[in-house]
C-alpha cells in the first residue's frame, strides 16, 4: 500500500451508501488522520424497499454509532403469530423480547434507519451520482477508483459496500458468482386505516405460511411519532420457486410489479389476506428477486480492500439482520484501524483483524442455513407422505429465533471487540511473522 507519511491522512473511498456505508463512514469519521468519501451511485440517498427490522444486536451498534435515538418505529410488543396461510389457523406464537425494554425488536420504515444514519455522517462526505465501474491496484500508491462519468480518483483503502451485486467484490474476486435463489419478495407500504377494518390484523406481527411461500404484515410507526392518519402498515409477500427449473426473467430490486401479478400468487390464502392484497393502491407493488452466492474465503483484498454488508456475505436477507450486520462490520473496521494504528502497524495488518474476527461470524451463518436445509431435506425422506398442514410447524420453526441463535439476535458487538483484545480471537497479524511497520495508518 502507499507508504502514506506520519502527517498525511489515510485516505478512504466508501463506495455504497447503504446501511454498510454510512456506519463505517460514521465509525470511521471519529479516527484522527482520516480523509473519506462515501461514492453512492444514486442521485438522491433515498431508501426503497418498504421496512426493516431493528433488534437487540443493531441497537447496540447504533448506539455506538450515536444514532440509536434517531430510529423510532413499532414496538414489537404484541404477540407475533405464525400461522397457517389456507386455513388461518395460529401454529405458533412468541411473545415479547427478554431483553431491556430499549433493545426490543422494533419494525421500523427503512428511511428513518437513513436518516438516523445520515445525520451523524459528517457532512461534505458523501458524493451522489458517483458509479463505481472499476477499481484498480496501483500497489504502493493505493487503489484506483474509477466512475462511470469518467472521473476517477485514489484512495489508501477501498470500503466496498455496494451491496449484494457489489463491483468492489467482483474486482478482487472475479470468481465469485452470485445466483437467484427462487425466492421473490413483494413489498409495500400503505396506509393503516385501509386495512383497519379487516379483523386480526393490526394486533400482531404475522406470518401466514402457504405451500410455496408466506405473507408477512406489521405497523411500522411508534404511536407517539406518527399522527393516527400517516401511520402506515407494511406488507411482503414471498414466493419460493426451483430456481434450477424456473426460467422466467429474474429483476434485481425494486421493479414495480402489478396488483394482478401479486394476487394472483395468493389466491388460495385466508380471506383476511386477500381482503388486504386487495386493498394496495395500483402501481404500489414493489418486486425483489432475492439473490445469493458462495461464502467468501476471505472478506478483504490486495491488502488494502475490503468489502462489508451485502456485498461481503451475500446471503439475501436470511436472518433479517442485514442491516446490523452492516453496520457491525463498520464499526469493527473503524477498531481495526484504531487498534493497528495505535501497535504502529500497516494497513494490511487492520484488515488481518477485521477478517479475523469477522469471517468466522459469517462462516458460522453459512454452515447454519446448510445445516437447516440438511434437516428439512431428511425429513422430508424420512416422511414423504407429509402434507403442508402437518409439516407446518416444524418448517416454522426450522430457522431458528431470538432464543435458538443468540450469537446473531443478541449479539453485542462491544462485547466481540473485547473478546479480540483479550486474545479470544486470533488473527496471525499478530504474529511476529507481520513485518514491523511498514508504513503507519
Ligand atoms: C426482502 C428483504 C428483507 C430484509 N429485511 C431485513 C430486516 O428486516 N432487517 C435487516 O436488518 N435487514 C433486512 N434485510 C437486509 C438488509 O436490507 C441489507 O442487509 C442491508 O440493506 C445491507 O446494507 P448494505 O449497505 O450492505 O447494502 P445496500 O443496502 O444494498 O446498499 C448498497 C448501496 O451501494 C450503492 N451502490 C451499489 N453499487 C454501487 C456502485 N457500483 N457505485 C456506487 N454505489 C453503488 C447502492 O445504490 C446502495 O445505496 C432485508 C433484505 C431483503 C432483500
């Protein structure tokens, strides 16, 4: 990397400005020393993609980040129900949070997430309309970012967090392919008082589990925000296909998709469900086909590039944390550096610590989504005969929640950094085989 000299400021290129982005480019903005630019290809910061859910591990991160106050939305105080899509019937329920009335899980609009986030980014920082269409490694002099308008410029260290179809990612490992998974998700956001009338389903979060995907609705606003009126109410619908058998056109994110296209998938549901599909605004369907790819080896490149969120474990939403993942990820960045800084050790050396401490984390997610389609797969085999009613409740509770993965839902990522300094999680760049200060952050 560029011997950068003790009074020139390491220099940042973010390219993304999602969740990933804005945090590292907050976590990061508190170092001394430091230059960022957060390059977002959008003309505008502006969120698509209807609500998000905020729990116990992204509340301790935002609160690291300064911006926790600034996220309000609905408190999951209610039961959530899990029920049977054909018949309506409730297979499971799970009842409020055990941890501290602050870090229950709330639904919040994703634009408040934004906006929290942006606010606590210095300003000057973030440059819209600027496509990253290619990055190139100059060696001791850094990297090369090149825009689609042309422009380019240079950077110490590369932050790739461009989300699943990341450009950063696909620099410094061509390999890596991403796939449709079969899964696509249809999302909107309309106002509360439309479905008021439709029994049951303002009193709980729910999922209505059908053969070949299942409905998910919840409030999106804290009464005390949001006048009675403005409130809205959040619906996705998803649809599993075969992926290797489906061979219809696949769209990445956010294409509209009529009413008629999205009802036509739930014909079959609960009349409840087909009273609210019904009651979305034409033109209001969002479509989402969810992608994948293989685990990385590795979460950073060419010693001075290294990839967060979406882009670094393209896993397409599975735990519904994307978004605290996001932002842990930059917050760990953000210590690597301090850490490394601090020992007088190279650039190269922070990113061995950001990779060691969250490669492992990722790899963990990987082997436990294997492990769960292993188990339904031998279920399956072990009782061909079972229909969609019957295997309802095992199918529901297959994954996993709060109580059976606390290493992702409770998971305080203060609590992980201190593990790393206490020496519970290793990384060779602490070895003496790294040689000694080859040019300071
Ligand atoms: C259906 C669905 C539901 C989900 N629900 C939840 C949930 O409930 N809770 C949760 O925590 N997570 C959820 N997630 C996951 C969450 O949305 C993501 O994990 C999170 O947005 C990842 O943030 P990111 O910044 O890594 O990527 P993104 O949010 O995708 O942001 C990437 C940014 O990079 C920009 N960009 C892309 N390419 C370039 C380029 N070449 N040059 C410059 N800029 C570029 C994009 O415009 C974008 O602004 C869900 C995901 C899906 C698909």
């Amino acid at each position: 990397m560029a011997v950068r000299s003790e009074n020139k400021p390491l220099r940042v290129a973010i390219c993304g400005g999602g969740p990933a982005g804005l945090g590292a480019a907050i976590a990061l903005s508190k170092l001394p020393d430091i230059q960022i630019s957060v390059f977002e290809q959008a003309r505008e910061l502006r969120e698509i993609g209807a609500g998000i859910r905020i729990g116990y591990n992204c509340w301790r991160v935002l609160e690291l980040l300064g911006a926790a106050d600034g996220v309000k939305g609905h408190h999951k105080v209610s039961v959530v129900h899990r029920r049977n899509a054909l018949t309506g019937e409730v297979v499971g329920s799970a009842g409020p949070s055990k941890v501290p009335l602050k870090y229950h899980p709330r639904r919040v609009r994703r634009t408040r997430l934004q906006k929290a986030l942006i606010s606590k980014v210095p300003p000057g920082i973030i440059k819209l309309n600027k496509h990253v269409s290619s990055i190139e490694d100059l060696g001791q002099d850094g990297v090369r970012i090149v825009f689609r308008d042309g422009t380019e410029t240079t950077a110490d260290l590369v932050v790739g967090a461009d989300g699943i179809r990341s450009t950063i990612r696909d620099s410094i490992f061509p390999e890596h392919k991403i796939k449709f998974t079969g899964t696509t998700i249809f999302r909107v956001l309309i106002p509360q008082h439309t479905i008021a009338h439709i029994p049951d389903l303002t009193a709980a979060t729910q999922w209505w589990h059908g053969p070949a995907g299942h409905v998910y609705h919840s409030l999106v606003d804290d009464p005390s925000e949001v006048p009675e009126q403005e409130r809205l109410f959040e619906i996705a619908a998803r649809t599993v296909v075969d992926p290797e058998t489906d061979a219809g056109p696949k769209f990445s994110w956010g294409i509209p998709a009529t009413n008629e296209k999205v009802e036509s998938q739930f014909k079959d549901y609960d009349p409840r469900i087909r009273e609210m599909l019904a009651q979305v605004p034409e033109g209001q369907w969002k479509e989402f086909s969810a992608f994948a790819g293989p685990r990385l080896e590795t979460l950073t490149g060419w010693d001075k590039v290294v990839l967060l969120g979406d882009a670094s474990h393209p896993l397409s939403g599975a735990f519904g944390s994307g978004a605290a993942f996001a932002l842990e990820d930059g917050w760990i960045l953000a210590r690597a550096i301090e850490h490394a800084r601090a020992a007088g050790q190279p650039l190269a050396t922070a990113l061995e610590i950001f990779d060691a401490i969250r490669s492992p984390y990722y790899l963990k997610m990987y082997q436990h989504l294997d492990d769960q389609k292993r188990k339904m797969e031998e279920a399956k085999a072990a009782n061909p005969d079972a229909t969609f009613t019957s295997s309802l409740k095992e199918r529901v509770y297959a994954f996993g929640n709060e109580e059976s993965l606390p290493w992702v839902y409770y998971n305080n990522i203060e609590d992980v950094w201190q593990s790393f300094l206490k020496g519970q999680i290793k990384s060779s760049s602490l070895s003496s085989s790294v040689p000694q200060v080859v040019a300071s952050l």
